[in-house]
C-alpha cells in the first residue's frame, strides 16, 4: 500500500548519502545500523522504526522531516 513512499524515503536517503560522499558502510557505521539496512531502506523495501530514520538523519545531518517529505 505504501511501497511508493518508502522507495520516495529510500531515494532521499540515497540521495544525501552520496551527497555527504558517503558509502552505504560509512552511513551504516554512524548510524550504527547494519549497511544491509542501509541498502534495505535505499531500496524501499518495507517498514522501519522511527528509531532508525532518526539515526540515519543524524548521520546525514538532516531533520527527519526531510527524509519525510513525500510527494
């Protein structure tokens, strides 16, 4: 139902990842997530906690509200 919209985040994360010229292990590693997470998320396949989206947005130094913003 919301495949779309996660694919959307995952894209935004991708998208300051390589903007910051970072590897899917660095941001992992700051996230201090897996990097298969990483690429779970950059790839929108399916849910995940409001815990990790404010880890990764700190590790990319953005407010969760960016990564969220949606069209």
């Amino acid at each position: 139902m919301f495949e779309h919209r996660y694919r959307q985040l995952g894209d935004k994360v991708c998208f300051y990842r390589q903007k910051k010229e970072f590897t899917q292990s660095d941001l992992a590693r700051l996230a201090l997530v897996s990097r298969s997470r990483i690429s779970y998320i950059e790839c929108g396949k399916g849910t995940f906690n409001i815990e990790i989206l404010f880890l990764v947005a700190k590790a990319l130094e953005v407010e969760p509200s960016v990564l969220l913003e949606i069209r």
